[in-house]
C-alpha cells in the first residue's frame, strides 16, 4: 500500500500490517489542510506571472473557506 506522509501514524501502520499489507509511506513535510487544496483543485498553477500567481492562490483559499462555511451552516 503507497500513502503520504499524513499516514505516517503507528496505530494506522499498525492496522495495515495486521491485514498483511506492507505500507510504503512517502516521507516528507505533509500538511493535511494544504492536501485538501491540492485535491481540491490540483496541484499546478498555470500562470507566468507571479502576480496572477498569488491571485488564483487567493481566490482558492477563498472559494474553498467558503465551501467550508455553506457545509456548517447546512448541517
């Protein structure tokens, strides 16, 4: 089984182990919130310009906070 880092914990290695998978987890800098973007929306920005860069990055954090926001008030 391949997973990232996020599932780098003893008791869910412990659970793969036990149903006869060996994990193979890619080590590295993992942050769960930053993930939920790049699914979200994927992993490239495609822009020359730094400035339309920062741009499409802010209007992301934006569009995704909100998403958030409509969940809670809609449960």
């Amino acid at each position: 089984m391949f997973a990232n880092g996020a599932f780098d914990a003893k008791p869910f290695l412990n659970t793969i182990v036990s149903k006869g998978y060996l994990p193979i987890v890619k080590k590295g800098i993992t942050n769960p919130r930053i993930e939920a973007l790049t699914i979200e929306f994927g992993d490239r920005i495609k822009t020359k310009r730094e400035e339309s860069f920062k741009t499409r990055v802010i209007l992301r954090l934006i569009v995704y906070c909100l998403k958030i926001i409509i969940r809670w008030i809609y449960e």
